[in-house]
C-alpha cells in the first residue's frame, strides 16, 4: 500500500516537473522565434541580392557546426564526472541552454540545466562544465580568427598561428590539471574551494584520448563554420566566398566583445557594432548583409536544434 502510494506521489512529481520543463523550453523557443520575427523586414528587403541555394547549405553547415559543439559538451560531462545521462537528454540541457542565452541575463541556461539534470550533477557540476566548456568555445573561436587572418598574410603567418595555438591547448590542459594547481585551490574559501580543487584533480586524471577528442571536436566544428561562412560568401555574389570568410573572422572577435558585453541578451546590438568597426574596409552593404545573415544563422540554428531535442525532457528522478 505504502509502496503504490510512493509510486504514485513521484508519478505525479513526474508530471508537474514535466509540465514545468515544457513551458520553460516552449517559451524560450517562443523568445527567439520573436527574435526572428523582428528581424525578418531586413530578410526581405535584402532578399533579392541573395542566392538560396548557397545560403542554404551555408545554414546546413552551421547546424553541423553546433552539433559538435554539443559533441564536446558530453565529453567534458562525461570527463567532469556527472552521471551518465542518454544522449538525447543531455542535448535538450545543452539545446535549451543555448536558446536561454537569449533572453535578458546569463545564468538561465545554466539554471535550467541543474534544475532539469539534478539527478546527475550538483549546481556545482553545472556551472564548471559550462564555464569550461565556454572557455574552449571561446579558445577556439579566437584561435580560428587568428588562423583566419594570419593565413590571409601568408602562409608563414598562418603556420605561425596554427603551431601557437596547439601549444596554447596543450598547456592550458597541463595549467587546469596541475596538482599544484588543485593544492592551490583547496586555500579557496568554503564549498567553492573544495569543489574548485575537486574539478582540477577530474581533470588531471582526464585521458589524453579524451583531451584529444575535445580538441578534434572543437576543430572539426570550427571548420564547418568557416565552411558555411564560405558558402555565404557565395550566396551574396558583390563579396564573394574569400572575404566571407575574413568577414567571419571578424565575426568572432566581434562575437567575444558582444559575450563580455553585459549591456544585451547574447551581445545583441553590441557584436553588430564592433563588427562593422572591425570590417570598416569592406563595403558597406556587405558588412550589413553579413552581420544579418550570421545573426539569423544564429537564431535559426538554435531553434531547430531547440526544437528537434525539446521533447527529451530528462526524467526527474
């Protein structure tokens, strides 16, 4: 009896936690399809200097790009230790996070992660996955604009930027899995200390096939990118695919100044600006063009990626 009566209380936990979860990931898909919306008056005056085709796979690039980004995301929970969770589960934590980052505020995202995985991590999981996870993506997107620009120098400046990135990526890992590091944090006051040093001596025993792993990933992501900023270049024909994808590099740094920016949702307004200041030796309308498309790109992958995993709310334990 006792039993029948526990089963049916977590049933219906089950439900109101579902319940819950949906209107969070169906309102955050709402937010940035308004976003989309405002946007769209832009879409359509400038339709007519664009050519489908090429956008489309550019987009089709992105979304692939994105994916493996959450590619990297599972290596680093599985590498930080929080509990196995099914894959489509863990990517509607990653997906819905990524649509959270849009609205006003930076905590949400990770908010909804610990909410929705408690069963699998602490609050302090979370946060450590995400800030690692944050500070390859911005490694990365950094490293690929220098790439970018350096090979557009030459092949000696570019080779340069190559070798000097690879050795940031493998001393950063030697950095944040030091045992003196670990030693060091535990002097950190209370909880924070603890779990700092706790998350350093994970990460000192994390396999090199694994560190190896993260930094294909991240790689192979970069390029897709690149990749679909090209094929950009070829949907709007006055610029071309070369100096797209030089305009993306530009991008990123943009994309980095507008992350830091605490002014707007995601950098919003903030990116565009530094963006054409970077770009300011390329003609107007295509710098307006790009920052239109990369901006869209942006919104419409994380929407679908939001929406293809929004079903798989992870289970409430």
């Amino acid at each position: 009896m006792t039993e029948d009566f526990v089963s049916a209380d977590r049933s219906s936990s089950s439900l109101v936690w579902k319940f819950a979860a949906g209107i969070v990931t169906i309102a955050s898909l709402v937010w940035v399809a308004w976003l989309l919306v405002k946007v769209w008056p832009d879409i359509v005056e400038h339709g007519t200097q664009i050519l489908l085709v090429p956008l489309l796979i550019g987009f089709a690039l992105s979304l692939v790009a994105s994916y493996l980004t959450f590619e990297a995301f599972a290596t680093l929970v599985r590498i930080l230790g929080i509990s196995r969770m099914p894959r489509r589960e863990l990517a509607h934590l990653h997906f819905t996070a990524q649509l959270l980052k849009h609205l006003p505020g930076r905590v949400w995202g990770v908010g909804y992660q610990w909410a929705a995985g408690s069963a699998a991590g602490s609050l302090g999981d979370w946060l450590w996955v995400n800030l690692a996870h944050m500070l390859l993506a911005t490694f990365f997107a950094l490293w690929s604009s220098s790439l970018a620009l350096g090979f557009s120098h030459g092949l000696k400046w570019g080779a340069l930027t190559a070798v000097i990135g690879m050795m940031g990526y493998v001393v950063g890992w030697l950095i944040v899995s030091s045992h003196r590091l670990s030693s060091w944090l535990t002097l950190l006051p209370g909880r924070f200390g603890k779990l700092s040093s706790g998350i350093s001596a994970t990460l000192e025993k994390a396999p090199a096939s694994a560190r190896v792993k993260v930094f294909l990933l991240f790689s192979v992501s970069w390029l897709f990118y690149y990749a679909s900023w090209f094929m950009n270049g070829m949907a709007y024909p006055p610029l071309g695919p070369n100096a797209a994808m030089q305009l993306c590099a530009y991008y990123m740094l943009a994309w980095f100044v507008g992350y830091l920016s605490l002014l707007t949702p995601s950098g919003l307004g903030v990116r565009e600006l530094v963006f054409a200041w970077l770009a300011k030796d390329f003609p107007g309308d295509a710098v307006a063009i790009m920052a239109l498309v990369g901006r869209v790109g942006s919104l419409a992958v994380d929407l679908v990626l939001g929406l293809a995993f929004a079903p798989f709310v992870p289970r409430k334990l």
